[in-house]
DNA sequence: ACCTGAACACCGTTCAAGT
DNA sequence: ACCTGAACACCGTTCAAGT
C-alpha cells in the first residue's frame, strides 16, 4: 500500500504513476482521503513533486477518472445493437464497481474525459450502426443518461437503516410515517408467490432499468419514430 | 445578499434562517464556495455561532437539501397514475432548476431526508394506488432513479467545448477523433426535414427519456409482469 | 536551471479562557 | 452558564530562497 517508504532511490515519479497512486489510494482509503498531500506522502514523495505531472488536483481527478473509464471494455460487437450495447454497459458497471469513488467524481468533472469521449463515441457507433437515425440516436444516449457508464444514482439504499440510537421502535417509528417505503423495504415480494426474502438486487434492478430503457428503444425504432410529429411517446 | 453587516441588534439566528443564508449563498455563489466561515460571515455572525444550531457542515448540507427537496409539489392527484408521476416529477425538475448545486449535494447524502422519505413515499403510493404490485413498484422507483427528483446526471454537455486554445481547429481535431460525437453535435437533425437548429433540448431530453421509462413500465404493469418467472423484460 | 521548504490563505472543529 | 477568540490539524497552491 505504501509504496517503498525508504528514503532514497525512489523510482522517478511520472504522470501514469501518480494516476495509478491516486486510483489506489481512493480505493483503499475513499476519495475524502485524497489530498495532494496525502497522496504525496503515499509515493514517498514531497507534495511539490506532484506539481511536476499534473497541474492541480482538479486535474489530477481528471486523470484518475481517465484511467477507470479506460478499463470499460469496448470489445463488444455484432449484428445486434441491443446485445452489443448492453455488454459495454455492463463492462462499466463492473469497472466502476471495482472504484466506488468514480461515479461521484465523473459526475462532479466540468468537461468529459478522452476515455468518457472515446467511449460515447463507440456507443453512438453501435445505436448508429443497429440503423437508429442521427435524432433517435441523440435521444436515446439522453435516455441512458448515467446508466451508459454503468452506473446510476441509487436514492436510497433499503438495508436497515437503523442507527445507533434504537433499531426496533426506530424503524416501527418510519414505518408508521412512510408506510409505503415499509411496504417495499419489509420484502417487496408478500404478493408473489417463490420470491421471498431477495430484499434487493443491484444487479438485477440495474439490468431491469437497462432493459425497460433499451426494449423502449427498440420499440421506437421498429416503429421509424422521430422527435418531429409524434410528441413524447407512446 | 449580504444580511445585515451593521454590528448589533442582528435578529436572533436559528435552525432555519441558517438553513435558508445556506441555501441563499449556495444559490447565489455555488456550493464551492460554501463554508461554515463564509456562511457565519454572511449572517453577521462569528464562526462558532453556528454550531449551536446545526451539528457540523454535514448536517448543515442535509439540511439545505432538505429544504429544497420539501419545495416539491406532491399536491397532484387523480385517477391516471401516470399524469401523476409524470406532473410531480416536472415539479421536482422544476425546483432542482432553480438549486443547480442540490443534486449534487442530494446525491452525496449518505441517507435520506425527511423530506426525501416523504417525496419517495407519496411516489410510491401513486404506483400502489395505480394498480401496481409491490413488486413492479419496486423496480419501477429503482427504473426511475435520479429522475424521480428531476435530475439526471448528464455526461456531456454538447454546447460548443472551445477552450481558450484554438477554436475551430479543435473543434475539428475533436470531430476527427470522435466522428460519431461530432455529427450528434453538429445539429441531430440533418435527417428530418424541420428540426433544423434546435442543437438540444435538455427539457425535451428530460422528458423523452421520463416517457420511454413511464411507457415502458405502463406496458409491463398491462401485461401484470413480475419479476418471477419473466426475467428481464420483453 | 532545478528543486523544495516555508509561507499564504484558507478549511472544519475543539477547547480553554473570559465574561 | 454562556459565549467566543485563539488554537489545532489540516487543505491546495505560491514563491522565494537554496543548491
């Protein structure tokens, strides 16, 4: 984890490295753990050296954003733009599974990264190539939205959230104020019949979404549907 | 902007109008730009003074997003669940749009607020009361994600990205290396007669994409999908 | 010319000293 | 008992002094 703390004969430092630093010490410690000077001291290095291959640390996240992105395994193809799209997907979502920390910091960048571009870029190419026009292509990357990059923000995570101050009479207390969320949260599944006791799925409610999205994609498509004439839908 | 810098007679700080400088100052100079120091000098008042009504700035922020998360309009009703969903969700947008750092500052919550509970209860009773299982509501709140509050993470914003560097011959280096991006930025409408000009619509976008979900899960709730048995769609 | 320690202008939060 | 200035342990980044 450290990287070789003994004084001296230090490999020389350069741009991939930092990166590389950076993405292992976000994985391991969080990104509210990642200061310059911090990372800095993870290389065995004085913080002014970092200076020397990356601007500032708005653009050190930029880089470290570049590199996770990079992982996505474009490889994907085929006849089928549906299969091939939804493999990319997900291939991000495992790569930013992999880093937690990279969604929020993808978010929060002002421009796209190379990776980011390269990657709608091929993403585009398969809707295109699969026959979607230039405007149903636009909407439909839209409609992706995060989704694309293998990730979306989850509103509420429905594990227990009881706290350290009670945990039974705590949770009777929300279910009475918002019985619909202990409708869902307590099995989400008393009216089906083998489903019991899956609480919650990422994955499947991932692919659930993906599929909603894509299969209304394809309906529009097989339907020669535009954005000029027919409105929003249906 | 400033709230009264004279010394003295300053009214009595509590819970709210901490909140509300909090929420006013983020407003007018961003979240960055948010500090427990800066706030207290908006209010006239010393550091430390804010403490006594707000835990740290974590709470400060839960707070501020509560604030503007209990703005939303959860007043509409009637028999089409779908108007229902749909008119609060252009709420939500709507009062997102006037707080750009909210979503931001909502999707770094560790949990949910008051506020955000009650928005995330009414909705699923609009499901439920629609006909909906337990089940289907489930996955349709997880299907809706970040667009139930009126965001969704954009990834690229395809207003022109000339830097200070070169203009048109980055712009052109840039269509070289990503075709596919360029010509879904050079106006999405070459191949329809009459959207000429309209370069994007992020409203539309919003909504095209709020639709696609809606229609699609209209359809799975028609056919009485589950999630046993089913798989994934289709 | 290169490198780097100290310094600058900030943070969020604690705590002891003052009233 | 209450309030608050100074202090603590940090930040990102600049810059001048040292080699």
């Amino acid at each position: 984890m450290a990287q070789q703390p003994e004084a001296g004969r230090r490999a020389p430092l350069n741009k991939e490295r930092v990166l590389r630093a950076g993405v292992a010490l976000a994985d391991d410690s969080g990104i509210e753990s990642l200061s310059m000077r911090r990372l800095a001291q993870e290389l065995g290095v004085v913080p002014m050296a970092l200076y020397k291959h990356v601007p500032n640390k708005e653009q050190l996240l930029d880089g470290m954003a570049d590199t996770v992105v990079a992982q996505i395994d474009l490889s994907a193809s085929g006849s089928d733009w549906k299969d091939v799209v939804r493999r990319r997907v997900l291939s991000a979502r495992r790569v930013l599974l992999r880093h937690r920390w990279a969604s929020q910091v993808i978010e929060s960048r002002t421009g796209p990264t190379p990776a980011v571009l390269e990657y709608l870029d091929s993403m585009i190419g398969t809707f295109r190539d699969g026959g979607f026009s230039v405007d149903l292509t636009h909407h439909a990357m839209h409609a992706m939205g995060s989704r694309l990059l293998g990730f979306s923000q989850e509103l509420f995570d429905d594990s227990g959230s009881a706290g350290p101050n009670g945990g039974a009479e705590a949770l009777a207390a929300m279910a009475a104020k918002y019985p619909r969320i202990a409708e869902l949260a307590a099995g989400a599944a008393h009216d089906t019949a083998s489903a019991v006791g899956r609480s919650c799925d990422d994955q499947f409610e991932f692919e659930f979404a993906l599929d909603l999205l894509l299969d209304g994609l394809e309906k529009l498509h097989q339907r020669g549907w535009t954005s000029t004439g027919s409105g929003s839908g249906a």
